[in-house]
C-alpha cells in the first residue's frame, strides 16, 4: 500500500508519533479525531489510526475479545503481530515522508490490559522498545474504571466486553498509572473534549512551532 503525502503540506523534520491511552470510555478516539483534523487544518499531513488494526492480526484480535478462545500469551503474540505489520505499513513510512501519526492505542494498552490477565506489564513494555518506534508523545486519559463502563453502557449502547468488566478495568487503572516514561502526558479525562483537546494542542505547540 503506497502512503504518500497529499501536495502542499508542511513536512515535519522527523515526523511527528502521537499516541492516545487509556480505558475504553475515556474519550481517546475522540481527541484523536480532534487533533489529526486541527494538524490537517495547519497545514500538516495528519494520519488517524488504531490498534488493533482493521489487518488480518488485528481482526483475529477483535474476534477474540468476543469469543475468548485465545490464552493470553496466544493473544499477546497476536498483538505484537498486527503492531509490527502496523509499523512497517503505515507508521514508519509515514514518519519517514514527514507526516504525523495520532494513534488511538499502542504498546501501552498492551501492557495494560495483558498486564490485567497475569504477564509482566513492564516486561511488555521492554520488549516492545526494542523494535517499536518511540512516541513523541503518550497522552493517557484518565477516567475511573466506573465511569469507562458508565460512559460505554450509557453514552454507546454497547455491553461491556470481557476486557471491560470491573475488576478487569481497575487492574488496568492502576498498571496505566504505574506506568512512568518521560514522553507520557496523564490528562483528566472527564474534562469536557474541547477544554482537554486546547490542553493537548498548548502541550504540542513546542513540537510544531505552532501557535
């Protein structure tokens, strides 16, 4: 698949690796869609895409967190999959040419939610550096575990999947707020979309020589 810039964008130096975290419910698909449209808006080649992705891997993924077939080393291994055919096709290249990616999960939320059935959330971590590209930024959305399945119930009519269960969302909680590296940015996430995407584009502003 050819990624290529469209004409008369601004090329970023070495690209720019945005990456949204946090619980299902915290608003991170909708910061992602408020950021990639306000970089397109300034004149940057802006790309939105998530993890799991729409690829083979990551269907099997989607699959799974419905039927539950898989161990979570089987899982994980999946993950990994999907995250290094997501790297070499779009995330990479796209970073390459100059462009931005605003990513809705990345290796972090691996941590996190594998983390949650019993691996090593920081062995996790590790050994994604070893091959992953590093985000300029990390901006994890912070909610309570009891407001993600409030906000999943109630505001998209959906029931909350195995991965969204109480107990399961506050092991997540606390491996997220465990987690220290210095690209992170915790955010409130209950704040409202516009209050926290003005937080998120001051915080950028360095990055981009944008006012």
């Amino acid at each position: 698949m050819t990624h290529t810039p469209p004409p008369h964008t601004t090329p970023l130096p070495n690209g720019l690796f945005i990456v949204f975290e946090g619980l299902d419910g915290s608003g991170k698909t909708t910061q992602c869609n408020m950021l990639c449209e306000a970089l397109q808006q300034r004149g940057f080649w802006a790309t939105f895409t998530k993890e799991p992705t729409d690829g083979p891997w990551g269907q099997k993924l989607r699959q799974n967190f419905q039927t539950r077939d898989l161990s979570v080393e089987e899982e994980l291994e999946l993950f990994i999959r999907d995250r290094k055919q997501h790297i070499a096709e779009l995330i990479q290249p796209t970073l390459q040419q100059g462009g931005a990616i605003v990513q809705d999960r990345y290796y972090l939320s691996t941590a996190a939610y594998q983390g949650s059935r019993g691996l090593d959330p920081q062995q996790i971590i590790a050994d994604h550096q070893t091959f992953a590209p590093t985000p300029h930024r990390i901006y994890i959305l912070d909610i309570s575990p009891e407001l993600g399945i409030q906000r999943i119930t109630e505001g998209r009519g959906e029931q909350p999947n195995a991965f969204e269960q109480l107990e399961s969302l506050q092991r997540c909680h606390e491996i997220f707020a465990s987690i220290n590296l210095p690209n992170i940015r915790r955010l409130d996430g209950t704040l409202a979309p516009a209050e926290l995407h003005a937080q998120i584009l001051q915080d950028l502003t360095p990055l981009l020589n944008i006012a």
